[in-house]
C-alpha cells in the first residue's frame, strides 16, 4: 500500500470544523454505525497524536546534541509542549509522551491495533503499564502474545492479560515492581459535586483492605448501638475524627482558607466564596462553616485590598529578590493552583515571571505560583514568559506557540450593588 501523504494542521483544522457543523439525522442503524466509526476515527488520532509526540521528541534531542545543550532536559521540555498543545496538565503529558516513545520503540503490535483504531490510547497505555517492569525481550513477548486478542478484551482484561503473561514470563520483576510501588503511597484531594470532596488514599493492598475492614467494624458497631446515621456515614465520619484526632466530624477546623466579600459574609450577597484547595462555593455553606468555626473561636479575618469591580487584588512588592512570606501568601491567594494552563496542581513554589537575574522584579505583578515540575519546566532553553495586566502571564513554548494564563477570579461585588463594599476577606480558620 502505498503510504499516504504527511497530515498537515491546516488539514486537520478544516476536518475539526467540518465534524463540528455535522449534523447527526440518520436512523437509528446509521447512528450506531457512526458512532462506532467515529470511536474509531478518535482512537487513530490519538495514535498519531502519539507518533506526532515521539517526532517533537527525537527533533528536539537532535537540536539539542546541535546547539549543545543538556539532553537530559529535553523528555520534561517536550512534555511541557505536549500538556499545552493538549491541554492536559504536565504530569499527565510526561506519562502520554512515556505511553508514545514505549509504543513506537517496544510494543509494534499494540500500536498497529492503536494506528487502526481498534484500542483506545487508555488501553494501549495499560499494556504499557502492565509490562513497564519487564525487559524489552519480555515486553514484546507480551505484546505478541496479546495481539491477536487485544481488539476484543475490555480494560480488566487487558490488564489482567498482560499481568498473566508478564507474571510467568518474569515473575521475580513484577513482585520487585509490586514492592516499589509501596513508595509511590499518597492521599490526595479532589473536589467533587454538591460541595463534596473526594479524599483518596493510594496504599499497599493490605493496608487499603484494613483501613477498610477497620471503618466498617466501627460502622455496624455504631448502627448497632442505634446509631441513626447511615453505614457509609459513620465510615466517613470515623474516618475524618481519627485522622484528625477529633472527638466528632464537624470540630474539624485545620487551617481552611476561605475567600468571600464582606457582603457575603454578613449575609447581603450571594456572591459564591472560594476555598482553598477546593474552589468556589455557595455564599450560604461558606457563612455557614465560618460562623461554626467562629462559635468555636477557631476564625479570623484578613482585609484584602483589591480594586472594587474587578476582584483583582492590589499589588504589593518587595526590594528583596526572594519572595517574603507575605508577598508569597498574597500571590497563592490569587493564583490558587499553578499558574500553567491546564495544570491545575498545588503551588510548591513562588518564582518571578521574569527571572531575576535577566532583571525581573519581586513585585505580585512579576510573581506566580507554579508546581515544582512547572518551575523547573520554564528553566528550559526556549521557555520564556512575561507578565501582564491583572496578574495574567504569557507563556511562550519552544515551539513559538503562546498560552495566555489569568487567575481565576476573586469574590467581587458588582461596582454598582447598593450594598457593596470596597473589599473581600480572607477567613482563616485553624484549630
């Protein structure tokens, strides 16, 4: 078959706005048949999405070895390319250009079933997983062996294949992998509807299996006791008293930073607060969690300055060239997560937008917040980003394509509301 010619952008655009006008009047027949058929139109799109990746990374290397710059750099800096270009977050770039370079250099048969359209990149990426701790022979034995079934399995069973094979091929390497894993143990936060959050615990099997056993013992304990509240109630309230060392739930009251006007805090407004690490919430929860805190005399207020209208908050600036410890919390107030588009990770760091040393100021306007991975990102040869009005930042990749980056908005009241005032406040509320 005689190879097709190289897909330019133009060309991809034009099929992006053409799919987008379609219109979907067909029989029911017709509409299953499209269905499947664009399923398989996404699929080959994100196999060439994947070889596009592979190619900006060994173009990259090779100018690297050129211009005679670090080589070690490039996998992080490709990867910084990759989450803007996609609109994913950094972290997750670095494990889709990992997924791409393993399947172009070791897993051939998985990526011809992906080039085709007939696995998703999730299950393509599960092979890869499932086989990363074995040797490169072992690997395309495993994706050998796999390939004749892989179209029809669903995504346990893919997994669960490729830990079959892998195990009797190797089985000293998975139970060395197995061990590992126990270092990559975290908790981790989520928001998630309704004002909820979503708390997940990643442990070693048996630990997760007695955390588990542990609350639902003191679960059916308590309903048999005549406890009102449900099983999965009492699990999550156990849960939160004993990791926080309280006597009930609701006395939680660690460090929570809320943000909202003045006039939604006395009850004139209903304009939405902001919670650290979670988001916005309604004006009625946030009055609600700072008049318990409050009560317990466990909350204190903080003016923010900011310019009514906007939300935007005044600026402050320091002479020194490291960022002091008030300039620091006024910039992770407004930026809230890490400022790269699409990341949306916690803030581990305060740098300049304009380094100083090419004479950049401390100042908010010249400061962002950043993830660890994001701050070392923009020390790579062709990174540069200034600063403009309103806290947003340019970010220009190596490539010469430009992100902009605000911060999300402040609670404000409308410069025209009768009964708005000059100022949100920061709730701080500790135990």
């Amino acid at each position: 078959m005689k190879p097709s010619p190289n897909l330019d952008p133009a060309a991809v655009a034009a099929m992006v706005t053409e799919l987008g006008r379609s219109e979907v009047e067909h029989s029911p027949t017709e509409l299953v048949e499209l269905i499947g058929q664009l399923e398989l139109l996404k699929n080959s799109a994100a196999a060439l999405q994947a070889r596009a990746s592979v190619a900006l990374r060994w173009h990259r290397e090779a100018e690297a070895e050129v211009h005679g710059h670090n080589a070690r750099r490039v996998p992080a800096s490709v990867a910084g390319e990759v989450a803007l270009a996609r609109r994913e977050s950094p972290h997750h770039a670095t494990r889709l250009v990992g997924l791409a370079m393993m399947l172009a250099r070791e897993l051939p048969h998985t990526m011809r079933l992906f080039r085709a359209g007939l696995v998703s990149e999730w299950r393509a990426g599960l092979v890869a997983c499932e086989t990363a701790c074995l040797s490169r022979e072992h690997r395309a034995m495993v994706d050998e062996q796999l390939a004749g079934r892989l179209a029809e399995l669903s995504d346990r069973q893919v997994a669960s294949e490729a830990r079959r094979v892998g195990c009797r091929l190797d089985p000293h390497s998975i139970v060395e992998r197995i061990g590992q894993a126990e270092a990559d143990r975290r908790v981790s936060l989520r928001p998630a509807p309704d004002c909820m959050a979503r708390l997940s615990g990643l442990l070693p099997v048996a630990q997760g299996v007695a955390v588990l056993a542990a609350l639902g013992v003191e679960a059916d304990t308590a309903r048999a006791a005549g406890d009102a509240r449900s099983r999965g109630q009492v699990m999550a309230d156990t849960l939160v008293a004993r990791a926080t060392g309280l006597t009930a739930a609701d006395e939680v009251g660690v460090e929570v930073q809320l943000v909202m006007t003045d006039s939604a805090l006395l009850g004139g407004s209903h304009e939405p607060a902001r919670l650290a690490g979670y988001g916005p919430l309604p004006a009625g929860v946030a009055r609600r969690i700072a008049a318990a805190a409050s009560g317990r005399g466990r909350a204190w207020l903080r003016r923010l300055y900011n310019r009514p209208g906007t939300g935007e908050l005044v600026a402050m600036e320091s002479r020194r060239r490291i960022f002091p410890a008030g300039l620091k919390a006024f910039i992770a107030t407004r930026d809230e997560v890490c400022r790269t588009p699409w990341c949306g990770a916690p803030i581990r760091h305060t740098d300049h937008v304009v380094p100083a040393h090419a004479g950049g100021t401390t100042t908010a306007h010249n400061g962002q917040g950043l993830c660890e991975q994001c701050n070392q990102l923009k020390e790579h040869p062709g990174w540069r980003a200034r600063p403009g009005p309103g806290g947003s930042v340019a970010l220009r990749s190596p490539s010469g394509h430009e992100y902009a980056s605000m911060p999300p908005p402040l609670p404000h009241e409308p410069i025209d509301r009768p009964y708005a005032l000059p100022f949100p406040v920061e709730i701080m509320i500790a135990a």
